[in-house]
C-alpha cells in the first residue's frame, strides 16, 4: 500500500470515529437530561460510526494478512488511538445511562 492509501484509511478511521464521540457526547447530554430513548438511539448512531471505522481498520489488517506491506505511520497510530478511545468511552457511556436512569426511576420513587 502506499503512503496515500494509508493515510485514507486513518483519516477514514478518524472521521467515523470523531462522529461517533460528538454523538456519544450528545448521548451524555440527553441523560443529564433524562431523555434516555435519545441517549440510547445516539449511542446506536455512534455505534454505526464505529463499526464504519473498524471496516476500514478490518480491510487493512486483511491485506496485511494477504501479504501487502504496510509501513506504519503516525497518523494510524493516531487513528487506532481515536478509535479505540471512542469505542471505550462508549462502552462508558452504556454504563452510565443505566445509571442514569436508575437514579432517576429512584428519585421518581422518593417524590410518590
């Protein structure tokens, strides 16, 4: 592969992943206020995001399988890192929307 075609694909990895972290960040947004059909349909569209990310991560590591070379450069370690990083924060971000609405069926609770 060349160095071109290299950068594509971390730039396409960075885009789908950015677009997945403004969505999961929307998503937080929507639990503190505790409209969790939004959050959970944010955290869905993120979750496309980042499955658009990893099928581009997945056809690099194919070719790499099928015996192309590839010479690592900075952009796609920062392209696994912002990918990585989202996929981990949304995977905090379902974690917290349980919370989230645990306390509020709680404080539903309290108030009756």
């Amino acid at each position: 592969m060349t160095s071109e075609d290299i950068q594509l694909v971390a730039f396409t990895i960075i885009l789908h992943s950015g677009n997945a972290k403004m969505k999961i960040h929307s998503a937080f947004e929507a639990m503190r206020k505790a409209d969790f059909i939004a959050a959970n349909q944010l955290l869905e569209e993120a979750n496309e995001e980042i499955l658009q990310a990893h099928k581009s991560q997945t056809e690099l590591l194919q070719n790499y399988a099928n015996g192309t070379k590839i010479d690592m450069e900075i952009i796609m370690v920062h392209a696994q890192d912002h990918l990585m990083t989202t996929m981990t924060l949304r995977e905090m971000a379902i974690e917290m929307s349980y919370l989230y609405e645990q306390n509020a069926q709680l404080a539903v609770k309290m108030r009756g």
